[in-house]
C-alpha cells in the first residue's frame, strides 16, 4: 500500500527524499486525534484535521495550513491522550 501511495503522490509533488515527511505528520495527527487502535476514529480525525487546516488558512493566515497538524497533536495529548474515540488503558497491579 504504501508503494502504490508513493505512485500515486509523486506525480502530483516534486521528488526529493523528504517526499513523505507531510503526509506523515498529517497522519499522525489524525490517528492522534481519533485514537489509536480505533479505524472510524482515525477516518474522523483526518476529516476533522482537513476542515480544520482549511478554516484556519482562510480565516487565521494561510500560514497555520502546515502548523495546524503539529497544533493538534500538542492540544490532543494535552488535553485527552487517548483521542476522541480511542479507549482508556487501565491498568492494576
């Protein structure tokens, strides 16, 4: 999967050896967002990810476009680790 990614993404953008680096971080960011081990929480991170870079590159300053991924994981780990629907680890001992 990730090769046919790869295929797919290098037409659109200029290779260089930092190709995936965005993609990466965006993605983290919205496994972090919608919890990990969780697939529907991730699909709705990413959305909820992708409108958020929007409106914040056209009402804040399109500069926020790139810096809303690193934002986001920060309030997400800040604020609830496990996502938004990911599930509390509880542990005893």
């Amino acid at each position: 999967m990730g090769a046919i990614a790869g295929i797919l993404i290098a037409p659109i953008s200029l290779l260089h050896p930092d190709l995936g680096a965005g993609f990466l971080i965006r993605g983290f960011a919205a496994m972090t967002l919608g919890g990990f081990g969780s697939l529907g929480g991730a699909v709705a991170g990413g959305l909820i990810l992708g409108v958020t870079e929007q409106y914040a590159g056209a009402y804040i300053n399109t500069a926020l476009i790139d810096i809303t991924s690193y934002i986001v994981i920060i309030l997400v780990l800040v604020v609830r680790p496990s996502g938004l629907f990911g599930k509390r680890a509880v542990v005893r001992v």
